[in-house]
C-alpha cells in the first residue's frame, strides 16, 4: 500500500461504516460475553488447560479473555481459581454450545476473516467450531455466508498478492490496519482486500511498515528537524 492507497482506505473505512451495513443490518464492534473484550490481533489464546501458551506468529481478531482471565472448558472467561481441578478426563462430556465440539487437540481455528487457515502450531485442548462452520468475530460459531458482508472498493482493490511489499501481505478479508497514529484502531465489523503490513508491523505516515520503535524514532525526528 502506497501513501495515497492508505490514505484511501483509511477514508473509505470511515465512510463505510457510516454507510454499508452487514447481512443483518448491523455494524458496530461485536459484542463480546463477560470479562471479554475485542481485539484486532491477539496470538495467545490462554485457558485453563493450557494457563501459559506458547504463543502463535500469527494473530487472530475476535472476542478475547480479559487480563487475569483465561477460557474453561464451558467457553467462559474466569479467574484462575474458578477453572476446574483434574486432569482433563471428564472434559470430553461436556457442552461445548451451538456448532462447537470438545477436541483433545486443536490447533488454528477457521475465522471469517481466514476461513481457508492451515497452520502448525502446538495443539491445545478445548471447544473448537465443528466442521463446516468459521468463528465469527463475536465468539460465535457460524457459516460461512453468515460473516460480516465483505466490503467491495471500486478503483482500490486493484492491487494482488504479488504486487505487495517485502514487509506486506496480501488478505483477502482484512478489517482496519493499524499504523504509527493509530496502533489499535476500531474497525467497523466489515471486510476489505488488499496489501496490509505484517504484523506486528505498523503503517507509517509515508505508507512504509515499520517496528512501533520506528514509529516513535521517526516521529521524534521529524519533530526535531
């Protein structure tokens, strides 16, 4: 992405939000079940089977466990003191809610916005959306055709996988990149395509990706000159 194409995006987010509504009519950030919260790009995924993860390269958006909290095998966030004792036995017997199904060992969840997901990564124990559905950024397990509607820009999506930068990726369903102003934006529950920065990298005000150290060193550069 180019200066003028970030500068568009970043235009035609705002505009889209105001005037483009999902299948259901709606467009405000999911809302998220108690002590969780939304986060556009998390790689741990902490519950009570597995407290302290080796976390993943590669982040996902969606409904997370507050800081202190971590998922039980209900799919409720809680404190450490509230997850059950024992070894993980008596875990196969229980409700994991619609669509979901218990699994020994699970690895990357299909999302809506990465519904075609293959990845390595160590497997953990825990509720998992059954075959045929994505998670949808709200918790929720649901298929396909029920995500957020993807956004179509006319005159902006031209670009393709092989046009992005060395420290860019192209996706097909991305939602708002953040940048040095704005590291943790709000994106409207909507999806785009085009070259975004790899994670964690940001987008700078000269539409180059850069480490969050940069940021800072860049704006203090030109603060000084």
């Amino acid at each position: 992405m180019r200066t003028g194409f970030f500068v568009c995006f970043a235009v035609f987010s705002s505009v889209v939000a105001s005037t483009t509504k999902n299948k259901r009519g709606l467009f405000q950030e999911p809302l998220c079940k108690e002590n969780e919260e939304f986060k556009v790009c998390e790689t741990c995924y902490r519950s009570c089977d597995n407290p302290k993860p080796s976390c993943s390269d590669q982040c996902e958006k969606g409904c997370f466990c507050k800081e202190g909290f971590m998922r039980n095998r209900e799919e409720r966030c809680v404190t450490m003191k509230e997850c059950p004792s024992g070894n993980g036995t008596e875990a196969r017997n229980i409700s994991c809610g619609l669509h979901k199904a218990f699994r020994d060992c699970g690895g990357c969840e299909k999302t809506c916005s990465d519904p075609d997901l293959s990845c390595a990564v160590p497997c953990r124990m825990g509720c998992f959306c059954e075959e045929g559905y994505v998670k949808h950024p709200n918790g929720n397990c649901v298929k396909i055709e029920e995500c957020p509607e993807e956004v179509t820009q006319v005159g902006v999506l031209e670009e393709s996988v092989e046009q992005c930068g060395s420290e860019e990726e192209f996706v097909w369903c991305g939602w708002c990149e953040p940048s040095c102003r704005q590291p943790a934006p709000r994106c409207p529950l909507v999806c785009t395509r085009g070259c975004q920065c790899r994670p964690p990298l940001l987008r700078d005000r000269n539409g180059r990706c850069v480490r969050h150290t940069d940021c800072i060193a860049r704006e203090q550069s030109q603060f000084l000159t």
